[in-house]
C-alpha cells in the first residue's frame, strides 16, 4: 500500500475520488452501512454511493450533513491520506498521463524511469 495525498487545488477528479472514499472510510470506521448514512442525511444510496465512488458533485450543505452524521469535523472530510492499492495508484496514473501534453509526458516518462532504476 501506498500512502497517497490529495491535492485540492488541481486534479479535480482525482480529488473528488479521494474525498468520496475518505467518506466510505470513515463510514466504515463507524460501522455504518450505506443505507443508514443515506437514511440520516436524507439522501438515496445510489447517490451516497456515486458520491464515495467520486463520480457526484456533493454540495458543500451536502458535505456539511455528511460530517454532522458521521460526527466528523468537516476537515476530516478533506483529510485524504488514505492507503491506496498499487492496482488504485497505477489507473491514477494513466489518467494523469492521458492529460498531460506530449512535452510534460516526455518529462513525466523521464521522471518515473529513474526512479524505476
């Protein structure tokens, strides 16, 4: 496992990811199922589960509801150091790869094959 740090300032989606699995983190941290999060804060779980899963847009009053029913500050919400899988960290990395232009992809190349050494 890796320790992996999100960055909310520039990749948007990978934070979103990020943030929407610290939320399953820490509702697993409370034994709590989807359904009964879902249930307290109003919302249906196929929505919760797009939220964990990163592919929603949670509203900041959403947010808001979720730390409240998981009795979390709403920093820990954005506190993303979480384990990430090798398997997690390489798909990370071929999104990232897939938006850089041909220069910064280069470089990017030129970086990881030294450190690969």
């Amino acid at each position: 496992m890796v320790h992996y740090y999100c960055l909310l300032g520039g990749l948007m989606k990978t934070s979103k990811r990020l943030i929407g699995a610290r939320i399953k983190s820490l509702r697993e941290t409370k034994k709590m199922t989807q359904e009964r999060l879902a249930e307290k804060i109003d919302i249906n779980t196929v929505y919760l589960s797009n939220i964990e899963r990163g592919m929603a847009n949670p509203t900041l009053d959403m947010l808001i509801r979720i730390s409240d029913a998981l009795e979390a500050d709403m920093w820990e919400l954005f506190d993303c150091r979480h384990e990430v899988s090798p398997k997690e960290l390489r798909e990370m990395l071929k999104k990232l790869a897939n938006e850089l232009d041909e220069d910064k992809l280069k470089n990017a190349f030129r970086v990881l094959k030294v450190l690969a050494r």
